[in-house]
C-alpha cells in the first residue's frame, strides 16, 4: 500500500497557497517602498510594487513573492517550493534568489521597463480574464 500512495502522492496536482491579500511596506537602500500581492484561488497572482508596476504572476512566481513579502529566510522559502513542487532545494533557492533580484531591481530603479530591462513577459491589459473587473454604475 506504500507504493501506491507514494506514486499518488508523487503525481498529485501541487495545492497553491491559499487565497489572500499580503503586503509589505519597508526600506531598500533608505529608499521606502510598498508590495501588494493578491492570491488567487488558482494559485496565479498579481503583484503591485510602489502602486506603479503590476506584475502578474504564475503560481511559482505567486510563491516566490509571497516568501519575499513574508520576510522568510532564502533557505526556508526554498525548502518549502521544493517540496510543494517536488524540484531540487538547490533550484528552488537560485530560482528564488534570481526572482527576489529582479524585484529589488524594480524597486530601486524608477521607471525601469521589467520586460525590456529584466527578461519579464508583457501581457495584453486584461487579458487576464480571471481577474475580476468592476463598473461603476453611477451617475
């Protein structure tokens, strides 16, 4: 019975965080800054850094983020990925570690264009149909 639990357990679907809203408010090189980061329930989410750069962002990224504002150690974010999405500890901390510079770099350089400058895709504005949208209806 092992065995099989093993293999389930090995080809299960990855469980994503659960969904939420976090945020940070801190100081990079004296210079404060503010991250916004929205969970949703696919695991996939959207990051605003300084209210002026959104990022929206693949469930491993979403974890990466979530870490980086929970203010958890490299070591202990890596280990964490690494076991939800069965990578070695090793990958899980360079992948990190490279997320975690490629967001300090956003922050401490203004107006720099994360798909020109950092390797970050562009997606179409709202073609992320899962967000939710409002409308006001006032007038």
């Amino acid at each position: 019975m092992k065995i099989i639990n093993r293999l389930a357990d090995r080809f299960s679907k990855v469980q994503p965080l659960p969904a939420g809203t976090y945020h940070v408010q801190s100081m990079l090189d004296e210079k404060p800054y503010r991250l916004h980061l929205r969970l949703r329930e696919n695991g996939a989410g959207v990051l605003i850094l300084n209210a002026s750069t959104v990022l929206h962002l693949n469930p491993t990224a979403t974890e990466y983020a979530y870490h980086f504002i929970k203010g958890n150690a490299p070591e202990e974010a890596a280990k964490e990925i690494a076991a939800r999405y069965r990578v070695s500890k090793g990958m899980a901390l360079e992948d990190y570690n490279d997320f975690v510079d490629r967001i300090k770099t956003l922050i401490s350089t203004p107006d720099l264009d994360p798909v020109s400058f950092l390797d970050f895709e562009r997606v179409t504005p709202h073609s992320a149909a899962s967000l939710p949208r409002s409308v006001s209806t006032a007038r």
